[in-house]
C-alpha cells in the first residue's frame, strides 16, 4: 500500500464507506480482520479529476454522466468535478445547477462535483454567490472564445468584478488562460498540425497568465490556471508562488505525454486548446511538475461526436478542440513519469491529494488516511499493455491513446468502500453521489 510517508505492507481497514484504520499487518486487529490480500500490487487512493466535461444535460450525444463515469471508474477515478460546459444548460446560474444535480439520478458511478462558469452577464449582481450556495466547488471563465456561443469569454473588466465575490464566497477563480493577440498565419495546408499550433502560439497563454497574476494580487482571490500547455509561463507562475499569491496551475496528460512532432496530417483527434506543443516544451512542463511549480494532472476530458472532429477531411481549424481521454491518465503518466525519476508518490500527490484540495475535497478525498472515503485504486506499476477501443468506456471510441502502449494497469477501484471495477469489468451499479461545496444551502 501506498501511504504519504512511502510505501508499506498495511492492512485498511474501513466502515460505512471511510477508512477506520490503516494498520501494520501484525496488529491483532489487523490479523482479525477478513482482509483481501491485493499481493504485489499498489493501493493508492482513488484518483481525483477536476477538469472533466460530461455535457449533461443538453448534449448528451458528446458523452454524459453514465458513460462518463463508467469511464472514470475503469481508470481508478472515484471523483471527478464536472466543468460548467459543454452542457446545455451552460451552469453559469443556481438554476442551471440544480437542473444539472436533477440529470444525474441513478447514473453515477463515482463521485462528481460541479464547476460553475464566469461569464459577462454573471459577473456582478450575486448569481456566482447564489452558485456556491447551490453546491458549486468554484467557478471558471475563459479568456478566449470558448468554442459554444453561450459561454462567452471574460474580458478583464468582467474578471475584476467577479473575483470579490468569488473571494468572499470562498471559491477558487479557474481560468482558461488564453489572450488572443495577433499572429502570423502558417502557410502550410490547414490539414497539417503546423497550421493550427501556429494560430495559437505560446504568447496567448503567456499574456493571459500575467494577467491573472495581476488580478489575483490585486484582489486576493484564489487563481488556479486549467490545462496549461506552455512552459515559457512557468517562470511568472513560480515567481507569483514566492510571492505567497493563491496561484495554482494544472497540465494534462496530452500536454506531457504527446508531442506536436508526432501528430499526423488530417489527426484531429489530437486537437485541442490550447495546442500540443513540441519535444522541447514538454520537457519544460516535466521540469515544472517534477520541480512542483505545477501543481496537479487531471484529464480535461473533452469528447464531442465523431462527426465534429472531421475526420474525413481531416482539416484541423474546423473539427472541434478537445481529448477524450476519461480513466487513462494514470497509466499515461506513469509511462512517462516514471524514466524521469518520479515515484508512485508523486503520482499520488499530482493525481490524488492536490486534485481534492483544489475542489475543497481535501478533507475526504485523495489519502488513505482515518475518516477519509474508503475510495482505492488497486493497479500494477510494471505491467504493460496496449490501448485498444475495447478497453475505451467513454461514449465515442475516440482517443489519440488507441495503439499506444502504456505501463501501469489498473486492476481494481473501490468506491465507498464497494468494489466497482475488477479486471475490465464493472461490478454492481451506479453508486455515485454528488459533491456539494461548503456554501451550499438546502
């Protein structure tokens, strides 16, 4: 088992779905107790994911809250929150939430929180105050078009008017950290991947997390950055953390794990925003996590439908930006993380404990730990295996993973202390509940 101080034979014990004891294996009540004997694999905690898009209700087609989960659970994540769109409606208001909680009903089978969005027409006047009280961990904007007409971007002006109330209510600010300045156009045909990385340049990123930086000086609200793809903003983010600024950031496993100089001509199915970027950039983001400037790794599941990535045409400014890759972060991170001299800790932190702690989770997610939900992952850090669409529990069998080969196998998740997935199979039924924040009032 997998404890913060390292790794140990521990025998964990739980009740009514929280960990009651975590006991060296000697211990009379551990010799007692009707154990399963996990052998040479690794218990760590269920993982957290805090940037997942389910698209429920409204458009349900793209994914939804049962294959979504479904998916989560086969990867070891027991607790995912959910982003404030691509859903219809978009969860910029206390209605749209609650009518969110209502689409979830016997469909869960982790544990989901949900994001609220920032966007103009909520940024003053107490509706991302009425969010919080309606259960809401924190609320996001972008910076930039977000790719849906009714979650439209935050110019800085709207920004300054919602951090106070977000501060006040005690939510962290996301954002999705792209400024769009001019560029030069690439001449290359729009089907090479050279023609849209170069319509997003690391400056737009850059630009924007100066910004936030700024912002979150000027008015003391929490800043986490989602998805960041450009190491050049790195510097400024580490500089805001000496400073003692409450700035935070994320990567993705797209971001570390996949390079530009391997996408293919027409590939959309490795589009997303902001971009891959190339060989050398990566090897700056696994600077700033191993050096912990980043601090956490979550999905940014993004799926749509088949037909929105035109994959036919294969032309990259039209198909939709985003990786659906729901349940295969750990293996994806381990294959690279660990040649680079990371540890099954490290993981843990990234993947566990700082994913919970930036949804207000901290308390009862992401340790094995006394009073903490009996959530586990069982996996293997040595076994190796190729991703194949059989083994994809998202709604469309879409991934820039499929044919690659990973190491580290998931082999069991527990929810509550309930086995839910064993051996690519899942176990029992929906048993998921929601995740309200502190604010919420019944």
């Amino acid at each position: 088992m997998l404890e913060e101080t390292g790794f140990g034979e521990r025998v964990v014990l739980f009740d009514r779905g929280k960990v009651s004891a975590v006991l060296a294996p000697a211990d009379p009540r551990a010799q007692a107790a009707d154990v399963e004997d996990l052998g040479a694999l690794v218990l760590m905690p269920g993982l957290v994911d805090c940037h997942v898009h389910l698209n429920e209700p409204g458009r349900t087609e793209w994914e939804g809250f049962e294959t979504g989960t479904r998916a989560a659970a086969a990867g070891g994540v027991t607790t995912l929150v959910d982003m404030p769109l691509n859903c219809t409606p978009v969860t910029t208001s206390s209605a749209a939430l609650r009518q969110k909680l209502a689409a979830t009903e016997e469909k869960l089978w982790v544990d989901v929180g949900f994001w609220g969005g920032v966007v103009p027409a909520n940024s003053r006047g107490g509706e991302l105050t009425a969010l919080s009280k309606a259960g809401a961990l924190g609320c996001k904007a972008f910076m930039v078009h977000s790719g849906i007409e009714d979650f439209p971007e935050c110019r800085e002006e709207h920004l300054r008017q919602a951090m106070p109330e977000l501060l006040d209510a005690g939510l962290p600010l996301l954002v999705h950290a792209e400024l769009e300045l001019p560029t030069l156009a690439d001449p290359s045909p729009r089907t090479r991947y050279a023609h849209y990385l170069a319509s997003r340049p690391a400056a737009w990123e850059e630009a924007a997390i100066a910004m936030m930086v700024r912002l979150c000086r000027e008015t003391g609200c929490r800043v986490h950055v989602v998805h960041l793809s450009a190491a050049g903003a790195l510097p400024m983010i580490e500089a805001a953390k000496r400073e003692g600024l409450p700035f935070s950031v994320e990567s993705c496993p797209h971001y570390l794990c996949l390079r530009a100089e391997d996408i293919a001509d027409g590939a959309t199915a490795w589009k997303c925003a902001p971009p891959i970027r190339e060989e050398a950039n990566q090897g700056g983001l696994w600077r700033g996590l191993l050096g912990g400037v980043i601090d956490l790794v979550v999905s940014d599941h993004s799926p749509c439908t088949p037909a929105l990535k035109v994959l036919e045409r294969g032309d990259f400014m039209d198909a939709w930006g985003g990786i659906a890759s729901l349940g295969w972060g750990l293996p994806a991170i381990w294959t690279e993380a660990s040649p680079k001299g990371a540890s099954i800790e490290d993981v843990a932190r990234w993947m566990c404990r700082k994913p919970a702690e930036l949804a207000g989770l901290g308390d009862r997610k992401g340790r094995i730990a006394p009073g903490y939900a009996a959530d586990f992952v069982a996996w293997d850090p040595d076994e190796r295996f190729t991703l194949t669409d059989a083994q994809l529990f998202q709604r469309h069998k879409l991934s820039p993973y499929l044919g690659r080969e990973f190491r580290g196998r998931v082999h069991g998740t527990w929810l509550a202390g309930a086995k839910i997935f064993e051996h690519g199979r899942h176990l029992g039924g929906p048993r998921g509940n929601t995740l309200l924040g502190r604010g919420h009032q019944a």
